[in-house]
C-alpha cells in the first residue's frame, strides 16, 4: 500500500470503512451496538456489502465461513462489552483452524477504558490465547496502519485471526489519513526454502519401499493442492488426507485415501500405520488423526513440513523438520521428480480398500449415509458442504466424494457444535452452498 494522502479529514469511523475499501474488503459481517454505530454510519457511505447476523457469534462464525470458501480474509464487526464477548467462540473457531479473519470491536472512549464503564470488557485480553495478533487504537493516525498490517498478517503464513479494538472516541474524531506501506520489524512469514530441505526429502523417499503422504489444511491454505496431487502422480505417492485436507487432492484419484483419523477410512488409517515413510505436509498430528502418539506410524521415519516452526516437534517427534511454505517445496521438488517402483504397497493398499470399504446396513428406514450419497449424485460432486458437528459431520465427510480444496467447510479444531450451517446460505459466494445439519442427516 503506498503512501497517499486526502486533503479531505475524516471521522476516525470514516478511516476505519475507506481503508477496508483500499484492502479489498466487499463484505462484512456486522451487528451494531452503541460503540459501534459510528462505523455502521460510514458503512452506510460505503459500496462494501453489510450482512447482520442474529447474533454475533453467527457473525463470527459466517465470516470465517466466508474466508473458508474464498481464501480472502473475513471480516467481522462487533460492538462493546457482550457484543464482543459473543465473538470469542468464532475467534477461537478460526484460531483452531488457522482461518483469516479481522474482527474490528467497538471499544467505550479510551478514557473510560479500565473504569467498569457501560459495556466495557477487555476484549483483548480476553482473546490473546486465541488470535494472531490484536491492536487496541489509540491514536486516530494509527488506522490505516492498523488496520492494514491486521489484514497481511491474518492472511500471510500461517494464517489466523486479528482483533483490532477502536474506542468510540477514537471513531468520533477527525483527521486527514495517511495511508503508507506496511513495515513490520518483528514479523516475517517468509520461509526461505533450503536446498539441503529439498534434497533430505529426495534423500528420504529414495530410501522409502512404503510411503505415504499425510496432507492437512496447510495445502488448502497454500494454494497448493494442484501441487500436490503432480507431486503424487510424479513420485507414485498414495495421499490421506486430514479433516481439513479434504479436497485436496480428488478422493476419485486413484492414490486417494480419502482421509485419516478415528473416523477416517481404514485403508487411510493402515497406509499411515504401516508406511516406513509418512510425509506430513501442512499437518499438525492432532489427537483425532495420531490416537495414542507413540504407536503413531511408529515404525515410519517422518518428514514434517510446516510454515509454523511452533509445530515442529510439538505432537510428534520428527526425524527430518523443515519450516517452509509447503507449495514452494512442493514446487522444487516436482522440477526433478523421483519416481520409483511401489507396485507390492500400492497392491496392498488395494486389498485394504477392498477388504475395509466404507459402508453401511441398508434398511427399509432412510439411511443418512444415502442421503449424503444422493446429494453427491444430484449435485455432480460439485457442491460446497456445511456441516455442523457430529455424526452428520462425519457423513458428510465420509459419503461425500469431494474433488476441489475449500468444498467441505466445517470447525475441525475447535469443534463448534453450532458452527455455520444456519449462516450458510447467507455467504456471498457463487458456489452452490448445502448446509447439512443434524436435522437433515442424522438419525436420532
């Protein structure tokens, strides 16, 4: 972003609407309250489109729905006190899954700020284990500055969500805006790729008979799920993906395994287990995919890339840690594939898949199974799905054949139970959307 300036002064509210207009922001999420009307006020001065939630949890959870599915960042606004409480179960949701999101707060005058005034709360206190990064403002000159680092660093790295807090007095006043580049001394989500990384992951599947590639949110969030399914084809890899992989690579792919974890496939489950290789791309080894962590893949030597140094090592030791942006290793290492022979595991794998299909009883009764599979017939497999969480989550993830990154939308970290299905369908995406939920799918 350039240095301008407007002659123009503006209310600091005003300030806060221009500069989403100059980050790219074309809709927000927005429940108003008493320190938050003067920026509804310069919404209504604004070309950005304003959804109102019933509430401003379904705020939260509607703009990460919309970060999920687009892979721009998404915004949410709050008001005061219990406006901005009711945003920490949506905060902590994108948190959990590293989703970019930037929820600005109205704040009570920073001179009140500390005093028990009306609908006060240190929202960023109460949200520093479950955000980026946050901001109190208090200096009007500071919002463009603010607001646009709020923006770069939600969405660059790993990405996750920024909370910005502006007092109302700071909306009320005025001044020209500057508007200047970003330059952040303490922040570099850059990773620069190793030659030595590249060729001990060459090293690694040189020396492999078993592979197995284990692809988390990380690809999705990287943009590198065509990445990965050339890598795959070029190395002769199978590929499980997580929860939050799914669509990463096409579960149609013949070196699909669809995904991993206690309610994952068996064949997923087995290659994982019993691979002497297990290339964790993106992946965090939570509790739901590893189980006991010990018994893990233990026999398989593991590679682990991330861009987040903090998760190397954090749940599995790994014999070869590399921090580095996923889609340029991934990049590097198709320039000069290696491909071998693994005709004896890919043979395995396919007795698995024949012995431990999916499956279930069919019965006179509607089976919530079927429905899954007939919503995949009559939608080509094209469908954005929305579940909420639970059994009917797990169905959908199961019986639903899904071939794109950000078709399936569901908290995977966090677990919400009332995540997005009821915001669903209020999402300005040109996808078709089906919200599926407990109501629809699950068996009582």
């Amino acid at each position: 972003m350039k240095k301008t300036e407007t002659a123009t002064a503006l209310k600091g509210s005003q300030i806060v609407i221009k500069t989403l207009e100059r980050l790219g922001t074309d809709v927000i999420f927005a429940y108003p309250g008493g320190a938050s009307i003067e920026l509804h006020q310069a919404l209504s001065e604004s070309k950005i489109r304003v959804i109102l939630p019933r509430h401003e949890q379904g705020g939260a959870f509607a703009a990460g729905g919309y970060a999920r599915v687009s892979g721009k960042t998404g915004v949410c606004m709050a008001t005061s006190g219990p406006g901005a409480t009711n945003l920490v179960t949506g905060i902590a949701d994108a948190y959990m899954d590293s989703i970019p999101v930037v929820f600005i707060t109205g704040q009570v005058s920073s001179t009140l700020i500390g005093r028990n005034a009306f609908q006060e709360t240190d929202i960023i206190g109460m949200t520093r284990p479950v955000v980026k990064h946050s901001y109190l403002v208090l200096n009007i000159k500071d919002i463009p500055r603010i607001l646009a680092e709020a923006f770069y660093i939600a969405n660059s790295g790993r990405p996750g969500p920024v909370v910005v807090d502006i007092p109302k007095n700071i909306q009320q006043q005025t001044a020209v805006p500057e508007f200047q580049d970003i330059k952040l001394r303490t922040y570099n989500p850059f990773c620069k790729l190793k030659s030595s990384d590249i060729e001990l992951v060459r090293q690694a599947i040189s020396e492999s008979k078993k592979p197995c590639i284990y692809a988390g949110g990380g690809i999705i969030s990287a943009e590198a799920s065509h990445e990965l399914r050339k890598f795959a084809e070029l190395y002769n890899i199978p590929v499980a993906t997580t929860l939050m992989g799914i669509g990463a690579i096409p579960e149609t792919h013949p070196l699909s395994l669809k995904w991993l974890g206690m309610h994952g496939t068996v064949y997923a489950n087995n290659a994982a287990n019993e691979a002497d290789l297990l290339l964790a791309f993106g992946a965090r080894f939570d509790d739901r995919v590893t189980g006991p962590v010990p018994t893990f893949a233990e026999h398989a030597k593991i590679v682990h890339v991330d861009i987040d140094v903090s998760e190397i090592n954090k749940n599995k030791r790994a014999d070869i840690g590399i921090v580095a942006n996923i889609k340029d290793l991934l990049t590097a290492l198709n320039s000069d594939p290696l491909r071998q022979d693994y005709s004896e595991w890919h043979a395995q794998i396919a007795e698995w898949k024949k012995k431990y299909p999916l499956t279930y009883k069919h019965n006179k009764e509607l089976q919530p199974q079927y429905v899954i599979e007939t919503l995949c017939r009559l939608t080509e497999g094209k469908a954005v799905i929305v579940p909420g969480v639970g059994q009917h989550q797990m169905w959908s993830a199961q019986y639903y054949t899904y071939s794109e990154p950000r078709q399936f939308l569901t908290s995977g970290g966090l677990g919400s139970m009332v995540f997005l299905p009821q915001w669903a369908q209020r999402l300005p995406v040109r996808k078709r959307l089906l919200s599926i939920s407990t109501a629809t799918a699950a068996s009582r």
